[in-house]
C-alpha cells in the first residue's frame, strides 16, 4: 500500500521510486495467480461451484508453539477466565431479604485478598467478563483499575492542555525530521540542521541514492498543508494530537533526560511489514488483519475436512493485493474476470469469518477513494491517485474520467458491509429503513444500519449487522451457511489517529460487550492490518488481552510481536495511549452504574415486603 504514495518498503531500508511509477510497478506486480482473461474467469467460477474440495497449497504453517498456544486458549483459557471473574462477583447470591451471610462475607473477603495486581490488565477482563453477565464488580477491582488507567493520564492531560490552532512551520519540520531519523538518513538530517545545501554534489557523501535524496528533500520542503497551519475546527483534534507527539513527557531516570513520544517510536527505526493477512495476539480473542482487498481470495471455499484447523489455515494465508482495489466499479463490472477477482476477494474474506468465529469486525478505514493528508510525511496530494502512466499500463484499460480516480487515494477496502457510498461496482441494493442486499454468486448479504455517530473531524462511525447466506458444497451434497456479525465502520485515513469521542468509546465498548459467545473472535482490520488496526488493537487491549506491559511504550514493542509493523505513526501511538485511558475509564463508569442500580433493586424489593 506504500507504493501508492510512492514508497515501497523492503526489509530495513526503503527504496524510492517517483510517485507515479510506485503506483505503476503496484499495480502490475501485485497481480495474483489467478484470472487473467474472461475465458479463464469463466472457467475458474464453474469449477467453484461444482468442486467439493479445493485445496490450495499452503507455503508457510505455525510453528508448533503457535498451534500449542492457541489450542490452549481454546480449550481452557477463556473458560479459566471466565470463572476466575466470578471470583470478585458480589452477585445474586444475596439472600431475598437483601442482607449478606457470613460465609458470603467470608468469601468476598477472600476473594478481596486474591486480587490481582493492580497494574495488571486482567482486572480490566475480570471487570468485562462480569458486565457481560449482569453481575456486579468488587470495588477492589475497580480500584486496581483506576490504578492501571493513571499510567496512561499523564499523556491524556497533556493532550488537552494543546492548543488547537494552526501549528508552525517549525512543528512541521521538527515532525518531518522525526521520519528522517526513522528511516535512518542521519547524513542527511545533519545537513538539513545545519542548514547546509543538499544536491548532486554531495550525495556521495550521504551515501544515499540521489533518487532517495531528492524524495526526501521533497517531503522536507513540501508545501505545508493547510488544513495544520489554519484554524479549521475540524482538524483542531489532529493538530493537538501532533503537537502532544512533541511533548517532552516521558522521562529517561538513567540518562536523567526528557522526551517526547515521536523521539521513541522514530528510535525504532523501519518496522518489518507483516508476512500474514491476518494475526492473533496470544491468550486472547483479538484478531488483527488486512481488509478485503487481496489477502483472501476466496481460498477458504469448501473444505473437505469443515472447520478442522480453520483459524491455522486462516493464520498462515499470505498478504497481499489484488489491482481491482485500485480500479473503480465500472472499470471492475467492464470485464468478468475484473469481477471474479473482487467477488472471490470479498467471499473470502467473509467465509473465513466464518470458519474463524468472529462475532465482531471493527473495519478502519473507507470502501471508496477518499482524499486524504499524509499524516507521516505532512504533505497533501492534490492530484488524482491515478495518472497517464497508470492508465497507459496493458490490462488496464480505465476510465479515466471518472471520479473515482480524481482522489488522490484509493479505496481501503471492498464494501461488504454495504455502506452507500462504496465505489467497487459491488450490486448493493437499498430496500428501505437502512436495510441493503446484495448478491455475489450464490452468496446472499444482507446489512442493516443500526447506528451512526461522528467524531469532532466530522469522520463516521457506522455499526451494521450483516448476516451472509449461501450453500458450502454442490447439487444434492450442498449444506446451508449462514454467517451473522456486527461490523462497526470507523472512517479515519491511512495512517491517521482515530481521535473518537467519548459517545463513540461507548459504543465501541457496548459493542465488544454484547458479541455473541458462540462467536468469541473480534477481528479489526483497515487496509493492511497495521497502522489503524494497531491504534485501535492498543485501546481494546485493556479488556481483551492478558498480559499486557504496564510500560504504555512497552506495551507498543509487545503488539508488534504479534502484528510486526503495528502503528505506523506517534500521532496513532498517542492516540492509542488516550483510547486505552478512555475505555478503562467507560468500563468504570459501567461497573458504577451497574452497582447503582442492583443497589436501587435491592431497596425496592426490601420496600415491597
């Protein structure tokens, strides 16, 4: 996906093309296996629906510690869970007049004296776990709660604390510098501070490509967006989530030396990009991954063997991309096998749902071309994403007046969830009252706006309950599946903090509270199940995962054991850092209220006797 912006990542160093042939090579290297004319694609559709296996072989499987890891959290992790929640529970077992027994007593004072450390996030789990089951939580867990979301108030006071105005040329150099220290280009960097020209003469010097050089000239000195400099409400939350990247408020005890989050996360220098579509982080039931847009293909159809190693098969599928990410719905609908490739993208995607029981897809990201700013390099495209090169290219014959192109970036995704504003030429159809269907081969969708809300940028946040029929197998061998999830849609572009409101946390907590058990799995993607995935994946690990670093900068270095490359940005670290303090702090108001009102309960029923 970087190459669409010009960049493309190889190992540790990066290698810079011109913006237009990054998106031309992208195009043409991306292309999948698969069809490559309307023959083929014909071909290709009837075998799948008259084949009773497909089987594909995989290159790449678990290792044994990974299969072991995750038959264990399968088999007994979440149940252990689960009861040891019950433990700090001071429930239902009240006797009908209200008052409490003494081996209740005795029981909740041992249970008081078992709880967790207080740092740790299992009390976060603990305090879920039972909000899920309508029981009350201890007040010791609350507190330990409390404790844990102190480690992330010194970076959330400080946010607000910024100014929300415009911000100077010099915080857009100093955030710039920040992506010249993370890439490793010291020489030039030192040149640049010292004000010295930087040219053909002495590129040598900087042992750096004069391609390389020039490209990251060109981000240095770009024109500075407006919509940073002005005033503009809209982009007021962005602007102080940068300048809080700035902020020197971390502390160095052995070097007795302040610093900022933008100083750490650019030490880390270029993260790896993950190998697999889709990840799982350990002993929980988060799972993080790319989008529908080429890392799925419709390869899950029709396993002879059901769902025996589902989520390993699903865990080791290769990333990737497919062209028709880039192309618009007319272009897509022109030529069948344009068509075959989205759609098996699409069924792909949602049959692997399926087989991995996944009840909740927190979706990051647009299914249409949208303009955005670069929130690494500061720079706003004012040119279409697609130019003469693209439309030049054999196989891709385009239209370029349409709209679609004269974004300066694509689609994140393909519309499954069948938003109205989806541009891939999917057949949605509107049937009224916020109800759409759409059919894809033998696949029958069916989505439903449930609610709708936005952030401060004006950025949705749409929650849709999609159910999917279709018939696994063929003729007379053929059984029906039916898939039945929440899809929560949160807009924010590439590379961009989140920045939700509280109204928003509450329906992002509202909804991981009421997944249905059958279906454990909360799977979060964006384009490329990194950036975006990673930011909110931070949040959600609060009441989600066991384990996780108090160290708010440790915590980072941990998910990117899981999900190599998570968070692409310090403005999307921050922005992490805030949403974890803001869920703990959602998950305490609940437990309060819920206290309220058994409480409220217990006096009415007394007053009725």
């Amino acid at each position: 996906l970087e190459c669409k912006r010009g960049v493309r990542v190889s190992g540790d160093r990066w290698s810079v093309t011109s913006t237009s042939q990054g998106r031309a090579d992208l195009c043409l290297k991306r292309m999948r296996e698969g069809c490559s004319n309307d023959v083929e694609a014909l071909a290709h559709n009837l075998t799948r629906r008259l084949t009773m296996g497909r089987h594909s072989h995989r290159v790449n499987s678990l290792s044994e510690k990974d299969n072991a890891t995750i038959r264990k959290w399968q088999e007994t992790g979440r149940e252990n869970l689960t009861e040891r929640s019950r433990m700090y529970s001071q429930r239902e077992s009240l006797p009908s007049d209200g008052t409490t027994s003494d081996v209740m007593t005795e029981t909740s004072m041992h249970n008081v004296k078992e709880a967790t450390d207080p740092l740790s996030s299992t009390n976060a789990q603990y305090a879920v776990e039972l909000l899920k089951d309508g029981f009350g939580v201890d007040p010791q867990i609350r507190d330990n709660i409390r404790e844990r979301l102190a480690l992330t108030t010194p970076i959330t006071v400080e946010l607000k604390n910024q100014a929300s105005g415009g911000l100077s040329d010099a915080d857009i150099k100093e955030a710039r510098k920040g992506l010249l220290r993370e890439a490793g280009c010291l020489g030039l960097l030192k040149q640049i501070e010292g004000k010295k020209p930087v040219g053909a003469d002495n590129v040598e010097n900087l042992k750096m490509s004069e391609t390389a050089v020039a490209f990251f000239r060109t981000i240095y000195y770009g024109e500075n967006p407006e919509i940073m400099l002005g005033n503009d409400p809209a982009y007021q939350e962005l602007r102080k989530v940068t300048r809080a990247t700035l902020s020197k408020v971390f502390v160095n005890a052995a070097a007795k030396e302040h610093f900022s989050v933008r100083d750490w996360f650019t030490s880390r220098g270029i993260q790896p990009r993950p190998v697999y579509t889709c990840s799982l982080v350990s002993n929980s039931d988060l799972l993080l991954g790319q989008g529908p847009n080429g890392g799925h293909g419709g390869s899950s159809l029709y396993k002879p063997d059901g769902k025996k190693g589902a989520l390993r098969d699903n865990l080791t599928k290769m990333t990737s991309h497919i062209k028709e990410l880039w192309m618009s719905g007319n272009d897509i609908n022109q030529r069948i096998f344009h068509r075959v490739n989205r759609d098996e993208e699409v069924i792909g995607f949602l049959v692997g749902l399926k087989q991995m029981d996944v009840g909740v897809v927190i979706a990051l990201g647009n299914p249409r071309s949208y303009n955005m700013m670069n929130v690494k390099t500061m720079l706003y495209g004012k040119g279409g994403y697609a130019d003469a090169d693209v439309f030049s290219k054999p196989g891709l014959s385009l239209d370029s007046r349409s709209e679609t192109y004269k974004r300066n970036t694509a689609r994140d995704f393909f519309n499954y969830f069948g938003a109205k504003d989806g541009d891939d030429g999917l057949p949605w159809r509107d049937i009224g009252d916020g109800v759409r269907k759409c059919q894809i081969q033998d696949f029958e969708l069916t989505s439903i706006l449930v609610k709708t809300m936005k952030n401060s940028a004006g950025w949705p946040m749409d929650l849709y309950e999609l159910k999917v029929v279709w018939r696994d197998g063929c003729l007379c061998a053929s059984v029906k599946e039916e898939l039945s999830i929440q899809v929560l849609n949160i807009r924010t572009w590439d590379q961009s903090p989140s920045m939700l409101v509280a109204d928003e946390v509450d329906l992002l907590v509202e909804t991981i509270l009421d997944k249905d058990r059958d279906n454990k799995f909360v799977f979060i993607h964006c384009a490329g199940g990194i950036g975006r995935t990673g930011n909110i994946a931070y949040g959600l690990s609060e009441i989600m995962c066991s384990g996780v670093p108090k160290d708010p900068l440790k915590k980072l270095e941990w998910f990117r054991s899981f999900r190599p490359g998570c968070i692409q940005t310090p403005e999307q670290l921050v922005d992490g850092m805030v949403l974890s303090n803001m869920i703990l702090q959602n998950v305490i108001a609940r437990c309060e209220k819920t206290m309220k009102d058994r409480s409220v309960t217990s006096k009415a029923r007394r007053k009725e006797k």
